[in-house]
DNA sequence: CGGTATCCAAAATGATACTG
DNA sequence: CAGTATCATTTTGGATACCG
C-alpha cells in the first residue's frame, strides 16, 4: 500500500494531501479556523472578526466546513437565538499546523511588506457607501 | 508594541495573521507550497503534479506568490526553455507548519471519508478518468 | 440574532488558442 | 517548454427581503 515515509514525503502522500488542502482552500476557511482555534465563536462574533465577508460567505463556509467534520455547530434555543461554532476533535488537531504558522508570520511576518498582494481583499469604503445609496 | 501573548492570542495578533491568510489562500496554493516544500521544481512538473490545475491559473498563482515573496523563479536560457521555482528563504520557515498539516491529516485524514466536499475541486472528464477503472 | 433566498455585479478560475 | 491572450463559466461580493 502507499508508504507515507516520514521526510521526503513519496507521491501518494501528495494526493492524500490533495483532499487536506481542498478542505481548507476556500477563500475564508483558514482565517475561520484560525479563530475556532482560540475559542468558540457565535455567528455574529466570526463576522464582526472578520472584516469584508458577508453573512452569506460566512454561512456557506461553515457550511462546508461542518460538512468536512471539521467544525460543530450548536444552536441554542433561546431567545434572541445563539448558535455557537467550535472545531471537531479533529479539528483541534490543527492546532500546531495554526501555532506552527503564527509563529512562521511572527518570524517573517514583519519582513514581509505591504507588499502588493492583497487581491481579492479590497473592499469598499463602506462608510462611504451607506451615505448614498438609493435607486436601483 | 504589540501583545503577543504565546496562548489565548489577541486581537492584533488576528489582523497580522489576516495577511497571512490572504497569501495563502489562493485555491491552489497551499498545494504549490507543499510541493516546493519538498523539492525545486519545474513549470511543467508541477503542472502535472496538481491534477485539474491550468496552466492559467498555475501562472497565475505562481505569479503572485513570487510577488509575496514566498518563491523563486529562475529562468534558464535554454533550448528548450526551463523554469525552476523553489521557496524562498522565507517560506522555508512555512516546513513546520507544512510538515504539522502532513501529520495531522496523517492522523485524521482516514477517518474523514471521500465525504462531501470536494467542491471546486470538480474537474470534467479529465481523460485519465474515463478508462474504465476497476482495479483499486 | 442568525440565518436563508434572490438578483445582479465583480472577481476568480477554467478552456482553448496561440507564441517566443 | 513555458508561458500569454482571449473568452466562457464559476465563485464570491453586496444589497435587500424575509423568516423562526
């Protein structure tokens, strides 16, 4: 069978990884574990934590992500409702892969400029926005 | 100066992550990573290393990850032509996080069966496919 | 509060052809 | 071989309406 050899990892551990990495490769599901990883979120928490998605991108993300058994979602019945997002068992398994790049950004973060990049992370002034807004 | 406290972190250390997050999200990327991570290779190499990638799109990834400065691009003056890329001395520092993602699917990849998933990851007929495939 | 549904615009990605 | 150019398709963004 496919021997996954510890250092310099062979080609079946590549496609292996291949459904890891299609797992985490949504445009939010990094930056949305990254949170899970520190603790349980509600809803609205994730969304206030993370500038420019909407509730739409974030619904469907956690959808996906509960989908792949990564994260559990708990819904309270009370009023007004709370739903609560927290990472699986395996999930939590993550952790050091998250510590590992924390402290990668920390140590080259910083070396790392403004640079260009960016894309797909613009967003509008949204201040702006809400001043004039009428017919469509 | 920022509080980075080694566990529970704050806030500032969530904004600093987020560029992180952004240069790494691109849907093909962490896949580029971890094949660099293992060794130099070339434009047509990694072409076939990720199944279902364009050339399009693997220039394009490409591109802006040189352009964060997460790898090197080297062009030799042949005939035919040849490009290598390989991490950048920075992005070496990604190994650990790399090798902790190994070791973590490693560990619970199995138990998360073929699942769901997989969306934006179908890929039409890639003629490989279509040869009627019963051995396993 | 925490969603889902819808419609439309914009961005990201895919397919195919073509080039140095 | 290693791309780029162009155009098509898919995904994501944004606003709004509506519901339990």
């Amino acid at each position: 069978m496919k021997k996954h050899t510890n250092e310099g990892h062979d080609f079946s551990m590549q496609d292996e990884m291949r459904r890891a990495f299609a797992m985490l490769s949504g445009k939010w599901k990094l930056e949305i574990m990254w949170l899970l990883h520190q603790r349980i979120h509600r809803f609205g928490e994730l969304r206030k934590a993370i500038p420019g998605i909407t509730q739409h991108m974030l619904s469907a993300q956690l959808r996906e992500l509960e989908a792949d058994g990564l994260l559990l979602r708990t819904v309270f019945a009370e009023v007004p409702p709370r739903v609560e997002y927290e990472m699986t068992e395996k999930a939590r398994g993550l952790g050091p892969t998250m510590e590992a790049l924390a402290a990668w950004w920390g140590e080259y973060g910083s070396t790392i400029p403004a640079r260009p990049s960016m894309r797909g992370r613009k967003q509008k002034d949204l201040s702006a926005v809400k001043a004039s807004r009428q017919s469509k």
